[in-house]
C-alpha cells in the first residue's frame, strides 16, 4: 500500500498558499479564505461540472443564474424548460435529477441545503462526489473530493503504479491522507484547481507547481507518465436516421423523446431507432426524403452515425423556429439539423 510521502503539513501549506494566490475566479465560488459560499451554486455547479469543462459549462451557469436564482426557483421551474436550457450539457438524465433534487429541497427542508455529507447524500439524484463536494465548498466540512483532476495529482504526488480504472480506491484513500479541519473547501478547490491549470494530463507545468519538492514523480522524472491506465476497449457503433422535415413557414417538425434512456424528456429529431446500419427505416410521414449526408456523434459508451434525411411537408410533430429549435435541441439533434440547413441552402430552398 502507498504511503504519505513526506510531511503532510508540508503539503498542505504549499497547496493551500498556492491557492491563496493562484486559485481560479469562477462564478460559483468565493475567493480563497471567504467563507460564504451559496449551496444552491455550488451544487449547481458541480452538476454541470460532472461531465464537461469549465469553459463549456460557464455560460450554462450564468444562464441558469439568470432564470432560476434559487433553488426554490428553479424547483417551480417547468421541466420542459429545464431540460432545453440544460441541451448542450450532455446526460439528459442529470437534469430530471436536477429538478428532483431541487423540489426535494425546497418540499422537504424549506429551501435550506442539508449541511453535512450525509444529509446532501440522500437527496435525490446527489451521489457521492457530489455530496462530498457541496460538504466541502459551501458547508467547509472535511470531506474527501475528489475527481479526475485529484486522481491524477495523487496518482503523480505518490507515483502509484496501479492503472486506472482500478487505482480509484487507491487514489481516493491517498487524497483522505491529506484532508485536514483546517480549510477543507479551500483544499478542495486547490486540488482541482492544480489539477486543471498545472498538473494538467499531457503537459504537466511542474516550472509551477508548488508541490515539486514533494511529488514521487516529478523526482523520478516523468510526471507525464501518470496516471497509468489501463487500455480502453473501442466503443461500439450504432447507425440510425434522422428525419428533418420543413414546412413552408420556416419551421422544424421535433418531437418529445421518451421519459426514460438516453436523452429522455428532451425534444429531439424523429430518428430510428440506433443499433446495426441495416436496420429498417420509418419515416414519420410518407413524403419524397432526401439524402442529406450524415453526422457523428461519440455518447460516453458507444459512438452514433446518423443518416440525415430532409423532406418538406406537413405531419403530426412539434412545429418549432428552427433557430429556436437549435437552441434547446441536444448536440447530436442540432448536428443533424444544422446538415440539414446546410443540404437545404445547397440545393436553392429558401
């Protein structure tokens, strides 16, 4: 078993002044040292954090800010609503788990988040890390958070030869080692912060990392090579059609997906169902299609290939702006819509 390679104190003084000095001005977060921290946005936040960057999920923060300030606000919130603000963000399932975490807050402990890990965790839809992460930043409780970012400084910190995915244990009890009571949401977000800016996958910045003298890697000089991982097995491929039909009056036919699977609740393109490329086709409407091309687009477990088919007419769907409908539709839906458009002002349609 990895051991604690030197003085914690140590450790933890330089990553914590470090962060004095250099942590990351973000919307959801108070600067170093400043302990008033607003639930509602750091739950948020980590929501949408989950499966994105900073970056990505910035702009859908500050939208989401906007329309739904509170948590009691965003829990009377329609959820079509929710769920075409939320198009973009990827794993649709996480914004039903939004709303019902939102309305359990707000029905069941008067609009106040739980203040301990505990408490966050039995909330619907809040997992463990999430739970971890809110205790630690809004409520500066010593739980232990930790994501990519804090695997891969642990992994290069202690130098841990063990591949990914199995070192998970590992590397969540070496980052446990370094919790202390002293600042435990300021050590959160210093980790990630380190992790995203310095201690970054392929080209770690160690000219700036404030744990050089400490870390297992940078001694044995080859921080890059962790963490290790073991090989990804090639993702599967699904094929599928979808069906991008025009009326005469600048609209796009959607339709409402089904509650549960993949992009559940969200207003989609009528497409086929996704497996093999011979599967039969079924268009929504008998009409003369039209071959568009097709769009890629890789989910977490299996990447799509999308025949795009384009017809104008009429038909029993949801008539919506086409640019308004690129707005709320999921990227695999705006990606067919968009060579859709493309194939329509290629040919001379208006």
């Amino acid at each position: 078993m990895t051991s604690v390679p030197c003085d914690i104190r140590a450790i933890r003084a330089a990553l914590l002044g470090w962060y004095d000095a250099h942590g990351r001005s973000l919307p959801w977060r108070a600067g170093p040292g400043e302990a008033a921290r607003d639930p509602y946005r750091v739950w948020l936040s980590e929501v949408m954090l989950q499966q994105t960057t900073v970056p990505h999920a910035t702009p859908y923060f500050l939208t989401f800010l906007t329309r739904w300030p509170t948590v009691g606000a965003l829990a009377a919130a329609p959820d079509a609503e929710v769920m075409a603000a939320w198009a973009g963000l990827g794993y649709y399932a996480r914004a039903r788990n939004l709303l019902a975490c939102a309305r359990a807050v707000s029905a069941n402990h008067g609009g106040v988040f739980p203040d301990s890990e505990a408490g966050l965790l039995a909330l619907p839809g809040v997992g463990a890390y999430t739970a971890a992460a809110v205790a630690a930043i809004a409520f500066d409780r010593p739980a232990n958070v930790v994501d990519g970012n804090v695997e891969r400084v642990m992994a290069r910190l202690f130098a841990l030869e063990s591949p990914l995915p199995a070192a998970k244990p590992e590397l969540k009890r070496l980052a446990a080692s370094l919790i202390a009571d002293d600042r435990p949401g300021d050590w959160a977000q210093a980790l990630m912060d380190l992790g995203a800016t310095v201690c970054r996958p392929r080209t770690p910045l160690c000219d700036r990392c404030p744990l050089t003298a400490q870390c297992a890697a940078f001694t044995g000089g080859r921080p890059e090579r962790y963490p290790l991982r073991t090989a990804k097995a090639e993702r599967p491929r699904r094929f599928g059609t979808a069906f991008v039909l025009f009326d005469d009056r600048g609209r796009v036919g959607l339709e409402q997906r089904p509650a549960k699977g993949l992009l559940g609740g969200m207003l989609g393109l009528p497409t086929t169902d996704w497996g093999l490329p011979d599967m039969a086709v079924a268009p929504p409407i008998a009409t003369d299609w039209q071959a568009a091309g097709t769009v890629t687009h890789v989910f977490t477990h299996f990447a799509l290939t999308l025949e795009v088919s384009i017809a104008t007419g009429e038909g029993d769907l949801l008539w919506t702006p086409v640019e308004d409908a690129r707005a709320g539709l999921p990227t695999v839906f705006r990606k067919a819509l968009d060579r859709a458009v493309e194939r329509r002002k290629g040919v001379g349609t208006p």
